[in-house]
C-alpha cells in the first residue's frame, strides 16, 4: 500500500478567476443550465411515482444565513443529478457544489461589490474538491438569467403563441441600477434573438447618477449588438414602471417601491432583491392582486414566510407541465399581474458552475 494511499495526494483544484469567468459564461447557454436547475428541483419536489425518468433531479437544503458585523454569509450548497450540459447534447453530468456567498452593503462606499461570492465545485463520485470558481459575475449572470427563463415561461412564450409571427417586443422597466439591475438589462438585450425585441429601457436608481451610468452602457451595448432601443431615465419609479411590459427590481431596499397604481394590467415583474430583506420591494396591494411564482418551495417557506399572497408554484413545475394538457397548465391567467419572487437557489449555481468548470477544461485540455 502506498504511503499516500487514503492521504490528499492529488493536486490542487482549480482556480478560475474572475475574468476567466466572463469570457467562458454565455448568456445563451447559460439560460439551458438555469432550465436545468429550474426543472430539477421540480421535478423532485414531485411524488416519486410522477418523476420525469429523463428530467434531472436535485437536493437542496433552504440556506443557511450568518449575521456579521457589517453584513451577511450565505452557505447555499446543492446537488444536481443527470442533468444535460447543453442544449441539443445528450452528455448528462451530476454535480455537486457549494456557494458561499457574503452580502456587505456598505462595500459600495470603500470601491467593493456588496456581493462577493465563489462556487466550490466537488466530484460528484468521490466528493474531493475540484475546482474553485469565483462567483460575482457568475451571480451577475445566473441571477439575471433566472428571471429571464422565468420572463420567458411565464409571460412571453404565452405572448408570442398569441401573435401571427411568433414575435413580440417589450417596453422593460428597471428600478435598481445596481450590479443586478445592470446584468438584467444587458441581460435581456443580449438574449433578444431568442425572448423578445426590447422597444424601451427605463431605468430608476435612488442615486441618480448611477442610473445615468448605466444608460451610457446600454447605448454601447445597442451599438454592439445591433439594437435599436431608446433608453430613459427616470425621476420616479412610478414613470419607470409606466406602460413597461416586464419590470425588474433589484435594490437593497426594505420598504415597497413599486405601487399596484403604477402598473399596467398586463404585467410580468421579477423581484429580486433578497437576501437581508425578502419581498419587500413590491407594495402589499400588488401582492394582493399578482399571482407569484418561485424558485424553490423549501426556500420559500422560511424565507417567504411572510409573504401574504397567491403563490402558485415553482417555475420549474411551470416549464415541466408545458407540453401537458391545459387543465394542468400552471400559466399565470392571460391578462394580470405575474411575479418572479426571485431568492437565488444553490442549484443555479450548480448547474452554472459545472458549465464555467466544463468550458474551461475544454479551452486548457492541451495544458491539462
Ligand atoms: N435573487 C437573487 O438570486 C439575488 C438577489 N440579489 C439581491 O439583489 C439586490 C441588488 O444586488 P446588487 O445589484 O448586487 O447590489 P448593488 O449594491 O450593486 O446595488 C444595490 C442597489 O439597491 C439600491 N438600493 C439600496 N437600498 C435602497 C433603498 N432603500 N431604496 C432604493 N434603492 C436602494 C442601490 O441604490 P443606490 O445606488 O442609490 O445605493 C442600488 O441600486 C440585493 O437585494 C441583493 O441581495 C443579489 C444576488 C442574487
Ligand atoms: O442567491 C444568491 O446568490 C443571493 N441571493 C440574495 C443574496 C445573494
């Protein structure tokens, strides 16, 4: 027996940076790993016998939340079985991962992103750590793409089935012109090909400045992708939510911005803001009348505790009943207000960071 043998002889995981990370993470395929994730922890959250053989399936615990002094550790670790690495590709990979995640909101004054995170990427079969990927854009990106498959499942599929062409355009409302509102805006204009024209951006931040910021970068971002949108910005958040199709909010903020009065009939919203403060960006009285879905039931119920509305389901069980007859369609109804109650789960981060891990093994397989 070797003298090694049981010992930690093998070498030492990866490491891939932050850079690395934004060249290797498209948007496109990043919207098939959060599919992935949606679908998984829906499909294990249904009665055994009601599985889906060829969906993947998941464990996630709700997560766990350390209070520091100037902020918030989060532990989000996950597990994502046979699920497929790409769209079109029968490679199916389990992963298990962990992201540690802090949330310090004041870092913003001294330079620092608030949110500073990395996933730990383990071999599902042995558990040995493998590679350490660091996880601020990959939040960006993840986070943002949740709500666009959420936009995507919930209020524009229904919207193209219901036009001659196939196609729609959207006036897009953004309140918090953060890192989150900025990725989801690119987000969107990036993916436009596939969901939906973008017509309009409005764009509200508490701090002014910041907002004008980032309407700079998305007229550069029209010019790169060949878009033709206007952008404004906003004094109030009622003028940026006024005649917007889909609305994001993505701010600290822990009292309600965005008022039943200031919205269209017909409107899909993605919240969120979470983490230190939970739904409290939307106004009781949308609550009231919107029917909400989620990411994860076993999150939800701690932290959606007090959320006093019609949550109707995961948007995983959503896109697993798609080709189901209508009587089980779990669609918002035509019309009304549809929420994304976004609280990030660690299976996005799973499947997400396996395809960060993937790419990168393939783009150094002649170092390896
Ligand atoms: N659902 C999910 O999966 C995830 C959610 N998040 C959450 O998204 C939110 C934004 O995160 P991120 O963009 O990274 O953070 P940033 O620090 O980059 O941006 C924070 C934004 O919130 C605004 N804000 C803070 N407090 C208030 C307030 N009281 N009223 C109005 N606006 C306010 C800030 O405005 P100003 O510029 O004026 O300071 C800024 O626009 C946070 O709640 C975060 O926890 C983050 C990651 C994942
Ligand atoms: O899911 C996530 O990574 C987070 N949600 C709230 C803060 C960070």
């Amino acid at each position: 027996m070797s003298k090694h043998a049981a010992t930690n002889t093998r070498s030492r995981p990866m490491f891939i940076d932050e850079d690395q990370v934004k060249q290797l993470l498209d948007w496109n395929e990043a919207r098939y790993a959060i599919e992935q994730s949606f679908v998984s922890v829906s499909n294990q959250a249904r009665d055994p016998v009601a599985r889906f053989a060829d969906q993947p399936v998941s464990s996630q615990p709700a997560r766990t939340f350390v209070q520091a002094e100037g902020g918030v550790l989060l532990c989000m670790p996950g597990f994502v079985g046979q699920h497929r690495l790409a769209s079109g590709s029968s490679d199916r990979a389990s992963t298990l991962a962990c992201k540690l995640i802090t949330s310090f909101r004041k870092n913003a004054s001294i330079g620092l992103p608030s949110i500073n995170g990395e996933v730990f990427v383990f071999n599902s079969t042995t558990g040995k750590l493998e590679a350490i990927v660091e996880a601020n854009h990959l939040t960006g990106i993840r986070t943002a793409t949740a709500s666009l498959v959420a936009t995507d499942h919930l209020f524009l599929r229904p919207a193209r089935a219901r036009t001659p062409d196939g196609t729609v355009s959207i006036q897009l409302g953004i309140v918090g012109c953060g890192f989150q509102g900025m990725m989801h805006a690119i987000g969107f204009v990036r993916t436009q090909a596939a969901l939906a024209r973008v017509r309009v951006i409005r764009l509200w931040n508490r701090t002014p400045g910041r907002a004008t910021q980032l309407k700079e970068v998305l007229t550069e971002e029209a010019k790169k992708t060949g878009s033709n949108y206007s952008v404004f910005v906003c004094d109030t958040v009622e003028d940026c939510c006024r005649d917007c199709d889909v609305i994001v909010t993505a701010t600290g903020s822990s009292e309600p911005l965005v008022y039943r009065s200031f919205l269209k009939p017909n409107v899909h919203i993605n919240a969120v803001g979470a983490g230190e403060f939970h739904h409290a960006e939307l106004a009781q009285d949308v609550y009231d009348e919107c029917q909400v879905y989620i990411d994860h039931q076993e999150g939800a119920r701690k932290e959606l505790a007090t959320l006093r509305s019609n949550i109707v389901g995961e948007v995983g069980e959503v896109i697993l009943r798609e080709n189901r007859p209508q009587e089980e369609s779990l669609l918002p109804k035509p019309g009304g207000i549809s929420v994304f109650q976004s609280l990030g789960m660690a299976t996005e981060d799973v499947t997400v960071g396996r395809l960060v891990y993937e790419k990168y093994l393939k783009a150094h397989s002649d170092q390896m």
